[in-house]
C-alpha cells in the first residue's frame, strides 16, 4: 500500500481553506450571530447559519449525544474515505476522495468546537435559493463526490477482449 500523495495533499490544502474561510467569516467579518449577513453580489451573501444537522436539515443534533453521535458517525465515514483512498489507484479519485475527507474533517472539527457546522454561503437569485447555506467543505464533499460518480459512470476501464478458443 503506497500512500496517495495527491490526496492527501488535497485533504490538508481542502482542510486549512475551509477552517481559514470559517476563521475569516466569523472573525474579521464579524459574522459571528444569527442574521448576520454581508450582501457580496446579487446572487451571493454570506449569512452565518449554524447547522446542527447535516445535509438539508436531515438528523439535526440539538442535544449533547446526538451532536456526539454525529461526530462519531461523520469520524466512521471519514475513515471509510481515507482507507478508500488509499486503495484507489487512479489519481483523480485519489484528489476526490481528498477533497471529500478535508471537507469531512472541516465540518466535524467545526461540530467538535462549536456543537454546530458554520455554514455562510448563499447563493440566491431573488428569492429562490437552489442550495440551502453552505460552507467550503460542503463545496468540496460535493464536488469531490460528483468526480468519482461522474467518473464511475463515465469512465470505466475497459476490458480486454476476449479471445476464444477454436477449440470451443
């Protein structure tokens, strides 16, 4: 078993981008409470959401043990991915399955501190909103999980031919 460098790379680099972001939007912005916003374009502002829960509201975690069964549930998951990703030999699965954990580190550290993910991102055009608030590492999760489907799909190796036997 080699280590995937790639990947690894990309789950650090994606981990310190997220964690600064977070840093930056609660901190030097000051957004650091509920209806707090800052308008960036049209379409765009950054408004802090703490998410208890995780994707579209879905096993929010209100109360002490359900906010640590959801930091041991998202811990399982990201150990999953990293010992996927160092089994995978393409590298561009290696990238996205590096993205996929730096954003799962992001988010449960955030839940490890706060008891919440910071979630700032919103994109809106007028009032319809097509992603709830989100944050860099939900960006990546996405993303990453996006190439290795897009690539499952796409991009499958392909077998040798067959030779037969003119014996058969």
């Amino acid at each position: 078993m080699t280590l995937p460098k790639r990947g690894l790379l990309a789950a650090l680099a994606l981990f310190a981008i997220d964690q600064l972001v977070k840093w930056a939007v609660t901190g030097p912005l000051g957004l650091d409470h509920l209806g707090a916003e800052r308008y960036v374009a049209p379409i765009f502002s950054l408004r802090f959401v703490p998410n208890v829960g995780v994707s579209l509201g879905l096993l929010p975690a209100d109360g002490s043990a359900t906010r640590w069964a959801l930091v041991a549930m998202t811990g399982a998951i990201a150990i999953g991915v990293a010992i996927w990703m160092t089994r995978e030999k393409h590298p561009t699965d290696q990238v996205a399955l590096g993205l996929v954990l730096g954003g799962a580190l992001g988010n449960i550290l955030d839940r490890v501190r706060f008891g919440y993910v910071v979630d700032f991102a919103d994109l809106h055009f007028g009032d319809w909103r097509p992603f709830l608030v989100f944050n860099v590492a939900d960006a990546a999760i996405t993303i990453g999980v996006l190439v290795l489907l897009l690539r499952a799909f796409l991009s499958r190796d392909k077998a040798a031919p067959s030779v037969e036997s003119p014996h058969a």
